[in-house]
C-alpha cells in the first residue's frame, strides 16, 4: 500500500488541472476555447474519474491491509516552530474522497446537459473542478493549519457557485449571506485552531490527540478553557452543515443552479462539518460538555429542519430544510459517540439527496419550457401536479429517493437512520422522543413534496395548507388531467378564481414571459388560446434528456443498494464499513454487529417503519384526496365550511403553517436585532465621523484660516511695527506671570 498511497496527492491536485487549463485557454485563446467548450466538460469528468478509481484502489488495499498512511513534508521550521504540509490516508479519507468524487462525476455529467445553453458554461466547470479540489484537499489532509486553508478554498467556491447568476439580486444576496454565515463561524474555528496549539504545541493530528491525552491524563489543563476551545471548534462545524443557530445561509443557497445544491450542499459541503467533528472526535470524546453540546446541537437542528420543511414552497428550500434536519441526525450521532452510525448515515444520505435534487432540477428543467414559467415559478410546486405523465422517469426516481429518505426499507436511508435512532434511546428518552417524532415529520414533509409535485389534477381544490380560502392546497396543474375538456365550466371557474387571487398565476393572460428559443424547439404544444387578437401558446412539459437521466439513474441504484455496505444478519457478514473504519486513526472500535439476526432487526424497525407509514399517510390525507370527491365544486365549498375542517385550518393556519413558512422567524431575528443593530451602530459611528471628527478637523482648519485673514488686515509691511507688537504681546504675557507668581 504504501507505494500506492506515494501518489496520494494526486487526489486533490489532479481535479485542480482543469481550471488552470480553461483560464489559459480563455486568456490565449478564447474563440477556440468558447468553440471547443463541451471538451472542458468531458476533462471534467475524466480527471475525476481517475481520482475516483485511485481513492477506490486505496480503499481496498485499506480493507486488505487495515494500514494507514501519512506522508509530510516540512514547510516553515524555525527553531521550537515547525509548520509540515502532507496528506494521510486513512479509512475516513477513503470514505469522503469516494463520496466526492462519485456524486461529483454524475453532477459534471448532468451539468453538461442541464448548463448547456448558459454562457457561464465554462465558468460553471471551472468553478465544480476547483470546488472538487478544494473538498479533496480538505479529506486529505494531515494537520490543522492545512484543513483551514482548505476549509476556506471551499467557503470560497460556494459563494462563487451560489451567486453563479450574480446578475440576478436574489442570487447575489444569497451568496453574500452565506459567506458572512460561514465567517462568523470560521473565526471561531481559527480562535479553536489557534486554542489547540497553545495548549498541545502541535498542529498535527496524531500528535495533537496524544499530547492532548497526556496532558487531561496528568490533570495539567484548565478544564474550562478547554472546553470553550472546543465549542470555538465546533462552531466552523455549524455554520458548514448548517446547524442551528447558523443554519440561515442554506435554503437561500438554492438560488444556485440545481447540480450546485446536489453536489454541495447535499453531498459534499455540508458534509464538511460532519467530517470535522469526525476527525477530531478522539479530541472531543475526552470532554463529556463539548459531546452533550453536539447532540443537543444535533437535536435541535433536525427538528427544528423537520418543521420548517412543513410549508415551504419553493421545491428546492424544501429539500434544503430536509438536508439540514438529516445534517442534524449525523450530529446527534456524533455527540453520542456513534460516529459509525453518523458516516453511515451520511453515505446513504448524500446518494438519496443527490437523487432528489437531480430529480427535482429534472422537473424544473422541464417546467422552464412552459409558456409564462419564470424561474420563480418552476421551482415552485404550488404551479406544478399532475407531472407523473410527463416525467414518468424522472417521478419513479424521486419516489424512491423519497421513500429512502423517509426510512422505507430495503432503501439505503432505513438501514442508517434506524441505527441512530435505536442508539438515541440509549442515550436519551428524551432526545429519542424528538428523533422518533421527527422520522414521522420527515415522512410527512416529503410526500408532501412528491405528491404537490408530481400527483393532483387541475380541478381539485380551493382550501389550503394555510386555511386561506379559493388558493392552492393542492398542487396547480395547467395540463391537469389527460384530455380535459377546455370547456368544462368547473375549468373556467378555476382560472378565474387562481387569476383573481393569485395574481402570479396569469396563465391565459398577456403577462406572459417569452419562452426560451432553446426550449421552444423541443416543446409540444398543448393549447393555443386567443385572447384580444393575439395567439398565446402553451406546451407539455417534457422528460429531460439522457445526459440528465443518466446520473438519476445512477443514483437510483445506488439508493437501492449502499445502505447493505453496514448490516449484518444471521452471521453472513455484509458490515463492509465497520471492516472499513478499523484500522482509523480516530475513530473508536465499535461493534460491527448491530443487527444480529431478522428478530431483531424487526423488533426494532417496526416502530420507525410505522412512523414513517403514518406520516405518509397523513400526507396522502392533506394532499392526494380522491379525485371523484373533488370534482364537485359545490361538495368542496361545503366541506370547508364544517366547524372540523375550520378548526383544523385555524390551527394550522395561527400556528404550525406561520412557524413552518417564516422560517421559525429567525431570518427575522437576526434582520431585527443584528442587522438592524449594526445598522444603528453604523449610523451613530457615521454622524459622529462626520459631525465630531470631521467637526473638529474642519474647525481647526476654518479657524486657521480667519486668524490668517484677521492677521493679513493688520499686516503694514513694516518690520519695526511688527517687532513692536510681537514684544507688546511678550511684555504682556511676562506680566501676566510675574503677577501670578505672586499670588
């Protein structure tokens, strides 16, 4: 292995080629480069393949060998100080490289479909191919200076990638409060980073833990510094996987392009911090406050997700609450000292994730060929339904990734979450409780999206989520069911009520955006409707191409099939992954054996299983209704007016529904009381820089310049007169202090 493992720094540089080679081309030559530029893509792909079969060829000599390795070279000595650069590759390397790269290949192969007719084209894969080799250099690394370097090279590709469209305000916004998120709990990583050294000497991992060791050991610390070293640490571990209270920056983020919410904040990014919290857990497993405040970080932060995925519209910030709620699951694991549970979990989720948001850039790519779909509204479910007749690839890969993620076995997610659940009872009742509960909410919120999505018909609905009366429940569908009668009475009566209360859903008026020239030669017309003279016409949406099917194929057979790398039943040994860990630096050996036999395996699935049934349930009940009951308009309104349904909507309306679409109110909070305190701040340090510094600066000057003009009056020309006034002046003040002298 170890002459493999010489090569090793391949993994992170190699990806770092294809940046370099698009900047030069575009400096040199820039029309052959423009002409030529699906080439970068294919370079793209090719170079991280290569990374992807090395770390897979390390990952087996690690499972043959149970071997690490490590390798460093010396950067800055002088004399007690040495700073070495290096990479070390052990199994939680091998985990995380592998991850990278096989999502990050599927993404490049779906980009060069999904970005094709951008003009930032090569700019996106310069930026994917830079990300790659930021993400690789931080697995990889040997010590803690180098993963903040890279650390920040990766906080730097996101704002990059998330304010891709930097034309676009929102967009621009988004990326600007991501990367302030992520500073504010940066600094605290570097305070923690710096905290470590002053107390180990060492920035080096093996080091660092053994000095750390000795010195608890020998009760040689200051137990609270310590700590708050710690919490400094783990708060660059909050702000990149989006935990509460700096978890803000995420669903924001979706105003990227999709392939940048599959890869990084589903897959990679935000798995940064779990992999932090990882590597370091030798070090935070010896202080009993930093783990129970991970867990109760972990807790917080997958409920408080669960219930803000509840009302969200937009079908991405949807799936960005979900991805912060599972973050939250790995943290919990992690705080219990579960940290195989934890890299389960992350493994089977990233996969899942990474479908569902391929699936859902699918339908928004499909959604954009619409007559009159911004991009707004393409991402927003409320104006989709009915889909599953003209994506049917693309819905039967989303439900799967749903159903993975909402714990369903044999999928990959079931076999991950069930071992963190089982271990938070354990742990605590109290923390399982919520755990338990939030796998039902995570069912719920996800066949929430699923059936707005892709399920419903055109004349359904008039109550919704929020209690508010002739608006959407149910998703909008302007193609609605197969063959339906333009004419219908009950269709006319909808559009008049959707245009009169929803302003932003004009589809047969003249407020009607150009369709994209790209999308209109692909597009199959549905309707043409003539309204004031003119011509409006409409289209299906369509099934994306192969190039996009390909990696949600993928996908699909990896949600199927990774979560059996870490059970066992009846003794027929499948637990590849604890095989995997063993021979880690820093990760304690657990056992392998979590579930001994189908008895057990039952026993303790049944009760999450039927959670996630149950959730599943109720959103069939909010959402999927059967089709005859709503045809009917006059049986609709009068079902909205019972005094249960009008309780019911009152709740939900007053409380879990405002909660759930304000985002718990913390964007507000922090728009309140820190943005608008510093704001105040900002303009009492400005009036008193303008009125008192400046003031007094001014004055000096303005009083200089009347004595200079007072002085000039008087001024005779005569040297004599001047000589006299200035021994006056002496005499006088020599008086003055002859005279008090005296007294």
């Amino acid at each position: 292995m170890e002459q493999t493992s010489q090569y090793a720094w391949i993994i992170p540089f190699l990806p770092l080629s294809v940046p370099i080679l698009i900047g030069l081309g575009l400096l040199l030559f820039p029309s052959a480069t423009k002409s030529l530029r699906r080439m970068w893509a294919f370079q793209s792909v090719l170079v991280l393949s290569i990374v992807m079969i090395f770390s897979i060829n390390l990952s087996i000599q690690q499972l043959n060998n149970r071997a690490t390795y490590q390798y460093v070279w010396a950067w800055i000595l002088n004399n007690d100080f040495s700073l070495e650069f290096g990479y070390l590759i052990d199994p939680l390397t091998s985990i995380m490289s592998i991850l990278i790269t096989t999502v990050g290949i599927l993404v490049l192969i779906y980009s060069d479909n999904y970005m094709f007719h951008d003009r930032g084209y090569l700019r996106f894969f310069a930026y994917m191919s830079f990300f790659s080799t930021a993400m690789l250099g931080l697995v990889t690394s040997s010590n803690l200076i180098q993963i903040y370097i890279f650390w920040e090279l990766v906080g730097m590709c996101s704002y990059l990638l998330i304010g891709f469209w930097f034309t676009r305000p929102v967009a621009a916004n988004a990326c600007q409060k991501a990367f302030v998120t992520n500073r504010v709990g940066d600094f605290g990583l570097l305070l923690g980073i710096l905290g470590f050294y002053w107390i180990t000497g060492s920035f080096e991992f093996r080091d660092l833990f053994q000095i750390f060791k000795n010195l608890i050991f020998h009760n040689e610390l200051n137990f609270l510094f310590v700590t708050w070293c710690a919490v400094l640490f783990f708060s660059g571990a909050v702000s990149k996987s989006a935990q509460f209270p700096l978890h803000v920056w995420l669903p924001d983020a979706m105003e990227g392009p999709t392939p940048i919410s599959a890869l990084i904040h589903a897959a990679t990014m935000v798995a940064a911090g779990i992999f932090l919290v990882t590597r370091l857990l030798p070090l935070f497993i010896i202080i009993p406050q930093i783990m129970n405040f991970i867990s109760l970080i972990g807790i917080i932060t997958l409920f408080f997700g669960a219930t803000l995925a509840l009302a969200q519209k937009d079908i991405k910030r949807g799936l960005a609450y979900s991805t912060m709620s599972q973050l939250g699951y790995m943290m919990l694991a992690l705080g219990m000292g579960s940290s195989r549970s934890a890299l389960f979990h992350l493994i089977t989720h990233a996969y899942s994730k990474a479908l569902l948001f391929l699936g859902s850039g699918s339908v928004i790519h499909s959604m954009q060929t619409i007559v009159g779909y911004s991009p707004t509204k393409s991402q927003n479910m409320v104006f989709m339904g009915g889909l599953k007749k003209h994506v049917p690839i693309t819905k039967s890969a989303f439900l799967l990734g749903t159903l993975s993620l909402c714990g369903i076995p044999p999928l990959a997610c079931f076999w991950s979450k069930d071992q963190i659940l089982n271990d938070s009872w354990l742990y605590s009742a109290l923390f399982a409780i919520i755990a338990w509960s939030t796998a039902g909410l995570t069912a719920f919120y996800m066949f929430r999206i699923y059936l707005l999505t892709f399920e419903g018909h055109l004349n359904a609905h008039f109550q919704n989520f929020s209690g508010k009366k002739k608006t959407s429940l149910y998703a909008l569908s302007l193609w609605g069911k197969e063959g339906f009668n333009v004419n219908n009475k009950n269709f006319h009566l909808l559009t008049l009520l959707i245009m009169k209360k929803n302003k932003s859903a004009y589809f047969f008026s003249q407020k009607i955006d150009r369709i994209d020239e790209n999308a209109k030669t692909r597009s199959q017309p549905f309707l043409t409707i003539s309204r004031f003279g003119k011509k409006t016409s409409f289209a299906y949406p369509y099934e994306s191409d192969n190039t996009i099917l390909f990696p949600i194929l993928i996908l699909v057979v990896f949600t199927f099939f990774v979560g059996f790398i870490g059970i066992s039943f009846n003794g027929v040994d499948l637990d590849i992954l604890s095989k995997w860990l063993t021979p880690s630096i820093n990760l304690l050996h657990q056992n392998s054996n979590y579930l001994t036999d189908w008895s057990e395996f039952a026993k303790d699935a049944v009760f999450s299983v039927s959670l996630a049934y149950l959730g599943i349930i109720i959103a069939f009940f909010f959402y999927k209704p059967p089709y005859s009951l709503f045809t009917n308009l006059d049986l609709v309104n009068s079902l909205t007016k019972t005094n249960l349904t009008r309780f019911f909507s009152d709740k939900i309306k007053n409380g879990i529904y405002a909660w759930s679409y304000n985002r718990g109110y913390i964007d507000a909070f922090y728009a309140t009381y820190f943005t608008g305190t510093m704001r105040r701040v900002s303009e009492v340090t400005h009036f008193f820089d303008r009125q008192v510094v400046d003031g007094i600066t001014n004055g000096v000057g303005l009083m200089s310049f009347f004595v200079g003009e007072v002085i000039k009056s008087i001024g005779g020309g005569r040297i004599s007169s001047y000589l006299f006034l200035y021994s006056s002046y002496i005499s006088i003040f020599l008086l003055i202090a002859y005279f008090l002298s005296r007294k």
